[in-house]
C-alpha cells in the first residue's frame, strides 16, 4: 500500500554559503563549500553552484540538479586553489528553474569582479529592474538576484568600496534577502533590515563562515560565532572583519516557518533551537485542541517534532504511522509536477501495526494546498485506523507569501477555499481537525526583540507587498504582457 499524489508543502526559497580565510591561500575552498551546501540542500533541490576566489580571480561552477550531481570530484579540483569561496542552492522564488538562473550570479565591470548568491525575494524587484534597463543595463536571468548584483554594481562605480556600495543600494532594495557577496579581497555577508531569511556566522582555525543555517557550521566542525542581525553588513578581509549597521535598529521579522518548517531541525536560529520550537508547537496544540485517542503519529519528517511535543503534553502515546523512504528527497522541490508525482508514490507508507484498530492523531507541521494530505488519511485508513483527528502546527495558510517562500496563488490554498476549519476536515476526512493559533505561533519560538512574519496567516505584512506577484513575472508571452504605449 502506498501514499500517493502530489505533496503539497511550502516550497522554501535557497540556501547560501561563504567562507574566507583569513591568512593564507587554501586548496579546500570548494570543497567546504560543497560539504556545507551538502548540509543545506533541504533549502533547494533545482540548482547549485559554487563560485572560488583566488588571489582576485573568480572561476564559478554551477549547473541543475543536486549538490553531489553538479559537484564531482573533478569539478572541484577545476574549481581549484582559493582563500575564499561562496555557494547556493537554489529553489526559484523568482525566475524560471533553468541553469541562467542559476547561482552564485558572477558580474565584472569597470572597478572588478563580484560574486553574489542570494536567499529571500525582492518585493520591488520588476520596479528596479525597468529602472536598471532604462539606463542601458542588459540582463542575462530571469531572477532578482540579478537585479541585487546590478543595483550593487551601480552603487560601486561611484562609491569607494565594495561595503559602501552595499550600503548605498539597501536603500533601493524591498523585500527579504540574506546575501554573501565576494570581491576580489572581501567577503561580505548582508541581511536586510527585517530579517525575514536567517544568516548565521562561524569560525573554522582562520576562516570566517557564512551560512543560511547553523547546521552547515556543523557539517565543517565550525564554531558558531552568531546571527548576522537584520539590517547589518559583516565584511571579513585580508585587514580583519568589520561590521556596519546603518542599516539596523529594527524589530526582527524572521519568518516563522523557518521553525515550523524550511530549517532543518539541528540547527539553531536567533538563539533558538529549531527542534525545541517544533516540539513546543506540539505542545501548544495539545493544549488548544485536546482530542481522545490512543496514539499521536507525525507526517515525516517535519511533523514529528511537533507530534513528540502532543504527545508529551497529552499523555497519549507516541508511535511511528507513517514510514519515509530515506532517499527521496522533498518532492516538492522538484521541478515538474510530474517528478513530483513520481516521487511522492514511493515517498510515505502506513504503518497497520501502530493504526489498525486505534484512533490516532495526526500531526503535520501545515496544510497549504490539502491535495496530499486528503491521500495520506485516506491510506491511513485503508490500514486500519479507526479514527482520524488531524493536528496542524501552524495556523491556515490563507494568504501568498512575498519574501521568499513559493506561496503566491491564493486560489490553490486550501484555507483561503474553505474559510471554516470543519469543511477543511471533510475535505481531507478527517474526523476532527485543529490548528494552532496566530497568537500561539508567535511563541513557538523565543527570540529577543522578535514579531515574527505571519503575513502567510493573517494577511498582514511587515512590508508593503509587490503589486505583481507572478513568480515568472519577467517571462511572460507576449499575449500575457500589458500593453505599454
């Protein structure tokens, strides 16, 4: 028996990675660099690249498809000698999954070179772009990361360092992005001003670290020095490693399913372990929707975490319902619908032993488009269960994601369809259903001078949103364009 159809989760944004040594050459910069995007490949599965630094010379790698299939041992030694190195996963937020999307973007002009990978999404990126192609500016991709290196670039020619043209365009630039930037003798790390999309830093012997999560220190037996704070730019160089905040002075706006979902649960987020926030999630669901039963089950992987803390809380005992095949990796990530499709009926299987006969909750991190789950309760209970509640940890998702996250069409939200929580729960058969609450997903995580983006939940945003939300805003067919007399 076998689980089928299309899993229906948020799909995350990207993954970025950048290490610089500060005293001497070394020949493994690729090489920590594959090792840490190996570690943040849950982040995205369409593309990856690593680009070297070398005495001021770049060479890039970058190609479709998963860390270890783009990176064989003898593109790393291509790669070569280096004493720093950046890198980038990459799920497309904005911009279609083909390889001139692909990161880190690699750009030269008048005063040099500079690499650039990306996490998060522009909110104003269509305005800046126009602005940028007005003034003569010719694009190569279709994403907005591109239109982050230009604005960059633009700021540069006038300014007199990298760091203060980075400084200069945060002014031009809306929306969510942690970057790692590398010029020919610096490597910077940027967050902006909110802090929607995490950013952490390390430190290896005489290597500064950058990484979109702390379990890619671990991944290189780094030591976790900090958060990057929203708003601020850290330039590590061959003089040492500096820090500008003008930019700072904000509350935090670190999106909440960072812990409910996208981070893996090793690593650690503004002080706060992501395990811990999704064991207290389920904790907090017990309280609000209590339900008799005799055993709680988690959807793998990211439900079990909140599962554990229902049953904790509940006293109703903990087992294992559903079992994932190990080597397939988040189906939604991939490209096509129809690989998903393939990858989603071999991905989760029942188990009768721990259903047949009992009345089980079942706790999932959240509910987007419901396609998947209403076949995974339906499997549940061809093995045997003889009632279903269902416990999500996180509230409806009734409204488009703008910073980063693939949630743009709020016709395919399941929650937005069906506003009252019970026709949800007859639409997917189950008996009963509960969230959690916006209030309760706020405290899932304790972060200092945090208020977390919930605009996925309650419709309300930190930021203004983009008029257009199409994530292929910069392919459309012509018949699809507006007309511009």
């Amino acid at each position: 028996m076998r689980i089928t159809n299309i899993d229906d989760k948020p799909r995350d944004e990207c993954g970025v990675f950048g290490i610089f040594d500060t005293i001497a050459v070394s020949d493994v910069a690729a090489t920590y660099a594959y090792y840490a995007l190996y570690s943040l490949q849950h982040r995205g599965q369409e593309s990856c690249g690593i680009c070297v630094g070398d005495d001021g010379v770049m060479k890039v790698h970058k190609g479709l498809g998963l860390v270890p299939e783009v990176f064989t041992p003898k593109v790393l030694e291509a790669l070569g000698p280096g004493n720093m190195s950046i890198g980038h996963v990459r799920y497309s937020t904005t911009g279609a999954p083909q390889l001139e999307n692909a990161q880190p973007i690699l750009v030269h002009h008048v005063k040099g070179s500079m690499a650039i990978a990306h996490n998060g999404n522009l909110t104003n990126a269509d305005e800046l772009r126009e602005e940028l192609e007005l003034l003569g500016g010719i694009f190569h991709t279709t994403s907005d990361t591109e239109v982050i290196a230009y604005t960059i670039t633009r700021a540069r020619l006038t300014e007199p360092s990298i760091e203060k043209a980075v400084t200069a365009a945060m002014y031009s630039l809306k929306g969510a992005y942690s970057l790692v930037i590398m010029s020919p003798r610096k490597l910077i790390a940027v967050r902006d001003p909110q802090g929607f999309r995490p950013l952490c830093m390390g430190k290896l012997g005489n290597s500064v670290i950058f990484a979109s999560e702390s379990c890619a220190l671990t991944a290189l037996g780094a030591e976790f020095v900090r958060d990057v704070e929203p708003g601020e730019i850290i330039v590590a160089a061959p003089e040492g490693v500096t820090s500008i905040k003008t930019h700072c002075g904000g509350k935090k706006r670190l999106c909440v399913f960072e812990y409910v979902y996208i981070a893996r649960p090793d690593s650690v987020i503004e002080g706060e372990s992501v395990h811990t926030a999704r064991r207290r999630a389920g904790a907090l669901l017990a309280r609000s929707h209590p339900v008799d039963a005799d055993v709680v089950i988690g959807v793998p992987d990211s439900g079990l975490e909140a599962a554990l803390g229902y049953a904790e809380e509940s006293g109703i005992p903990y087992g294992i319902g559903i079992t994932k095949n190990r080597y397939i990796g988040r189906t939604f990530i991939q490209p096509t619908q129809s690989k998903r499709i393939e990858s989603v009926h071999i991905k989760l299987a029942p188990l009768g032993a721990t259903l047949e006969g009992k009345r089980v909750v079942v706790v999932e991190d959240s509910i987007v488009r419901g396609t998947s789950m209403r076949h995974i309760l339906n499997e549940l209970r061809l093995a045997g269960a003889k009632e279903i509640h269902m416990r999500v940890a996180s509230p409806p998702v009734r409204h488009p994601c703008y910073f980063g996250i693939d949630i743009d069409n709020r016709e395919a939200l399941i929650a937005h369809q069906l506003p009252i929580v019970d026709d949800i729960a007859k639409e997917i058969d189950a008996d009963t259903i509960g969230y959690l609450s916006i209030e309760d997903v706020r405290r899932i995580a304790e972060v200092e001078n945090a208020d977390f983006c919930v605009g996925c939940f309650s419709g309300t945003y930190p930021i203004e949103p983009p008029q257009d939300t199409s994530k292929r805003k910069f392919e459309r067919k012509l018949s699809e364009k507006p007309s511009k007399e």
